[in-house]
C-alpha cells in the first residue's frame, strides 16, 4: 500500500510540475464547452430565437405579393429588407447584396403573379363545374384557355455560403406558404362560382396535424436541446484529452532515467501503473466535476440552458470511471510506443481529435456518411456518447449502456495488455 501511495505521490509531483499543462488539460476542454455550445445555441436555437434578414422584391403588387410581405414582416424569425442605403432594392440590387454576401436569402416576386395564379384557378374550377354539370364544354376552347396561363416563378437568390439545409428549410417554408394562399384562393373562387359561403376556419385550420413526441423510456420526458448534447461530449473530450500529459510523462521518465531506476527498486511494474491509474482517474473525476460546474452555474448567466443531471448523476459517473479508464489506457500505450516528448505530444493531440471527430462528438454520427458511420463504432468516444445519450436523453439504466460499458473496459484491457508487453520487450532488449 506504501508503495502505492508513493507511486501516486510521483505522478502527482509530476503534473504540478508543469502548471501551464495541468491548466490546458482543465481550461481548454471548457472553453470548448461553453464555446461549441454557445456557437450551436445561436445557430440551431433551442428556442428558435434566430433572426434571419430577408431581402423582398415585391413586383407582383397584388394579392399574392400582398400577403407574402405581410407573413414575413409579422414573423419573429425573419427581418424583412425592402430597402438597401435609402434606396429601393430591385432584382439586380439583391442579387448582388446576397452574392456580396450582405445578406444570406433574397426572395423575388415575379410581377403579374397573381394575375396569373387567378387566371389559373378560375379557369381550372370552371371547368371542374362544368364537368361535375354535365353541359357540353369545347374541351379544345379550354384547353388552349389553360395553356395560355403563363407560370410564373418565385426566385429565391442564397449565399453561396449557406448550407443546403438551410436551403431546403427556406423553400419548404415559402413552398408551404404559396400552397396555404393558394388554396385559399381556390375555396373562394369555388364559393364565388356556386354562391355558397363556407366556414372562414375551414380555409385556415389544417386537416392534418403533426404531433412531436420524444421517444424516451419512462414517464419523466426530457426535452432534448444543445445542452445536453454538449455537456457529455465536451466531458469526454477533455477525459481523452489526457492522454496528452499522460504520455508525455511516460516518455519524459524513460528520457531522463527515472524508469530505469524505478526498474532496479523493489516495486513492481503494476504498482507503478496503478499509481498512475489511480492518479489520471482522479483527475477526470475532477475535470466532470468541473464541467458540471459550469454547465450549471455559468450557462445561465450566458443565455444557456443550465445543465441538470438529477437523479441521473450516479450512472454519469460510471459512464465516467468506465470512460477514463479507456483514456488512461490509451495514454499509457502511446506513452510506451513512443520515445520523445516532440513524437507524443502532438499524436496524442491529434489522435484526441480523430477519435472525437470519428464517435459523434463534433458531428452527430447520424448526420456522417454511411462509411463513417460504420467506422464510427470502432471510437470509444462514440461508446462514451452513446452510454450519455442512453441515460441522459432516453432515460435509459446502466444496464442499457452496459455493452459501452464493457467496451469500453475491454479497450482499457487490451491497450493496458499491450502496453505491458512493449514494455516487457523493451526491457529485455
């Protein structure tokens, strides 16, 4: 037991040694936390209180135009932009303010839209009516009555910046706002033609709604926001983000000759490792603790949700241990490959990066391509997410996340494993 405690005493020393990288390993998996989540709070909005500037040419001047201008100047996520320095902005004008890059959408109504859309409607309803009569119709007069009813386009001019989501989210809404002024049309020209009056809310309410329910297990439902994705992520990137110092001091006591002289005292090598084990544990129990801390308190003084784990706080710390565990033996493995500081510190810098990127922690693996989907399984961060997800966001138990955590575990096993036998193998050279 002594000389377990003294092995944790060294690796300890050796972390206040160096204080700027005891620092970084606390400050920068933070900064990234309130960073990343403050940049998606604002882009996805959690409570959809984006504003968006839209650049409106107005050419119909009619009923369509009309009511276009008014939905959008009534919208709470979208600003209307009619006019550039004082002056009216025409096609040109917006075209070339959204390809500047001044604003990101320009929406141009043609003129004589709604000329056109009433010509349209009037015609395909009388000649519905006169079907459904019987009379005799000159099907050919009808015809060429259609075909003379010119289509008219709405543009819409993005930035080349934006993304395509972004694109279809904007036509999906405007497609949807033509349709609903459109069947309003349609309903009043019909009850003009057969001299009937319809109920006003037959023209507005919906036949079909859609009703959003959380798929979660259990009676208490979380309503899923940008919090709760980042908390855990950012939690597990800076666990994994030890294997940085952890190396490097690996490498530093075979460079300076401490492993040689820990080699000839009679302590063995497992004792050794468990002091460093033991050490790096604490100090990702210490960094969760941290995050928490922030998520909690400082989120809200910075428009953020605040971060509340609950009743869910004891399976977080076994997702936790279960995760360090993996880091550690990681570190300790590249730690043992490598032989300078120079070759360590930025692999395990990297390689924190690759896997963080590869298990969902920057990009959701849903949203990845199908290759990097089924490579995504391979990271034991997307292990760590996954287990977070199950109990945070699905109101899953430890036993729903208990195939992450064994995984989990088993890496920790199999590069704990290798590490012994590079070791072994060193020293016997």
């Amino acid at each position: 037991m002594h000389k377990l405690l003294a092995s944790i005493k060294k690796e300890i020393l050796l972390l206040f040694r160096d204080w700027g990288g005891l620092g970084i390993l606390f400050i920068m998996p933070a900064i990234l936390l309130i960073v990343i989540t403050l940049i998606q709070q604002s882009t996805f909005q959690d409570n959809h209180q984006t504003v968006m500037s839209l650049v409106l040419v107005n050419n119909d001047q009619g009923e369509i135009g009309e009511t276009v201008e008014e939905n959008i100047s009534n919208s709470d996520n979208l600003k209307l932009i009619s006019q550039w320095k004082e002056q009216k902005i025409d096609e040109n004008l917006a075209q070339q303010l959204v390809s500047d890059g001044k604003y990101q959408i320009a929406l141009i109504i043609p003129e004589g839209l709604s000329d056109n859309l009433n010509e349209k409607i009037n015609t395909n309803v009388e000649k519905i009516l006169s079907e459904f009569s019987m009379e005799e119709t000159d099907s050919s007069q009808t015809e060429s009555i259609v075909s003379t009813s010119e289509t008219s386009k709405i543009k819409l001019y993005f930035d080349p910046a934006v993304s395509e989501t972004f694109k279809s989210a904007v036509k999906n809404d405007i497609d949807k706002l033509i349709s609903k002024i459109e069947s309003k049309k349609i309903y009043s020209v019909f009850e003009d033609q057969m001299g009937i009056e319809t109920d006003e809310n037959m023209m507005h309410d919906a036949t079909i709604q859609f009703e959003e329910i959380i798929a979660q297990k259990g009676k208490n439902a979380v309503m899923p926001n940008t919090v709760q994705h980042n908390v855990p992520a950012w939690i597990l990137f800076g666990i994994f983000f030890i294997i940085v110092p952890l190396g490097i001091n690996i490498v530093k006591e075979k460079n300076l000759g401490t492993n040689i002289r820990i080699r000839t005292s009679p302590v063995s090598y497992a004792t050794i490792a468990s002091g460093k084990i033991i050490t790096y544990l604490i100090i990702c129990l210490i960094q969760f603790t941290v995050m928490l801390l922030i998520a909690k308190f400082l989120f809200p003084k910075l428009g953020l949700i605040a971060f509340n784990p609950g009743m869910k706080i004891f399976p977080m710390i076994i997702i936790v241990l279960f995760a360090s565990l993996a880091a550690i033996g990681l570190g300790i493995l590249i730690g043992t490959i490598m032989k300078t500081q120079e070759q360590s510190a930025p692999f395990g810098a990297i390689f924190t990066i690759i896997l963080s990127a590869m298990g969902g922690i920057w990009v959701p693996v849903y949203l990845m391509p199908e290759i990097m989907q089924k490579i995504a399984v391979f990271s034991p961060m997307n292990w760590g997410i996954t287990a977070f997800y199950d109990i945070i966001l699905r109101n899953g138990s430890l036993l729903d996340v208990s195939k992450e955590l064994f995984f989990l575990f088993l890496f920790f096993v199999i590069t704990f494993v290798i590490s012994l036998w590079i070791n072994k193998r060193n020293n016997w050279i």
